[in-house]
C-alpha cells in the first residue's frame, strides 16, 4: 500500500500547511492570510477561461468567462449597489415610437442566458407619462440597424445603439418618457 500525502508547494519545508494542492488537485490555503491576486493591465496576450487577475487599469477584480469567441473579461460585482440610472429619452408627440438611444448601454450578461434585446427591455423601467410600461407588451429594446424608418420612427438611428420602441404612438402633449435602468449591473 502507497502512502499519499498532500503536494507542498514549498519545496523548503518538511511538511507546510500555508499553500497545498491536494490528492484531489484542490489548490488550499490553510491559513487565514490574505493571497494576492495577479496584476495586469487591460491587455493581456492570450488569456484562458477561468482565469483570475487584478486589473490594474480599471482597478478591479475580473475574471476571464465564457465560451469561444464570447469569451471576456468580467469584473466581479461587490455588495455595494450599482447606480440606477434615469434618463429622459424624450416626449411623446403623437406620432413618434422610438425613442433613444439608451445610455449607458444594456450590458452583456453572464453566459448561459441568451441576453438579446428581449432580455435587455426586461431590466429595464419604462414609464411615459405616470404609466409603467410592460417589456414585450408596450415596447421593446430594438438595435439602431432594425429599426425600419416609418410609422412615426425618425432617423437616423445608429447601428449597435439600444433604443426603446413602443408598439403604438407616445400620446401628445409633451408626455415624458422615461427609462430607469442599471438593474442589470
């Protein structure tokens, strides 16, 4: 019968518990020490799925997420809130449906859930006037390249640019549209 014992990874020490990998490849840290991420900037040769850094351009903590070419760098979301966003995208005349661009733009989210316009309109708080508008049913999100000019639409829209659509005119009268948004973040 072998005897396994735990892999140190200090070549030094008879026997270290600080930093281990195990028979299991579990990489531990026995003590309650602080470890010290690697640092980067926002470039980074060829990074691989999985990985973690600092990055020090944007300061902070990110790790390298997805599949093929979706790959990217995500940063890790902290407890602290993220800012919600109001913006007023404009006012209804009677004939206009779209309204925007929206800004800050949707964000991309994690992988696994196809994060398309439909799931973009549904993070979203739409409210003309003093009515709130339901995603799918009164509006959607729309990218500048379909949006078809007529039936109120006016251009030009730009190509990668998120606006919001309605299914019919925003009444007259000046009626305010406006989105909350960053529930996302």
């Amino acid at each position: 019968m072998r005897f396994l014992k735990t892999l140190t990874l200090n070549r030094r020490a008879v026997y270290d518990s600080r930093v281990a990998l195990t028979t299991e490849n579990n990489f531990t840290l026995a003590d309650s020490l602080s470890m010290v991420l690697p640092k980067s900037d926002t470039a980074i040769s060829s990074p691989t799925v999985g990985q973690v850094r600092y990055n020090i351009t944007l300061d902070e903590v990110e790790v390298y997420q997805g599949i093929g070419g979706a790959a990217m760098w995500r940063s890790l979301r902290f407890k602290e809130p993220s800012a919600i966003t109001q913006q007023a995208i404009g006012t209804g005349d009677g004939t206009n449906t779209v309204f925007g661009p929206l800004s800050p733009q949707p964000v991309v989210g994690e992988s696994g859930i196809t994060w398309d316009v439909t799931q973009h309109a549904k993070q979203l708080i739409v409210v003309v006037g003093n009515v709130f508008q339901i995603s799918g049913t009164n509006y959607i999100v729309i990218d500048g390249a379909d949006i078809v000019i007529g039936a109120g639409a006016v251009g030009p829209y730009t190509t990668g640019q998120k606006y919001i659509q309605f299914t019919s005119a925003v009444p007259g009268l000046a009626t305010p549209v406006v989105v909350l948004h960053g529930f996302d973040q």
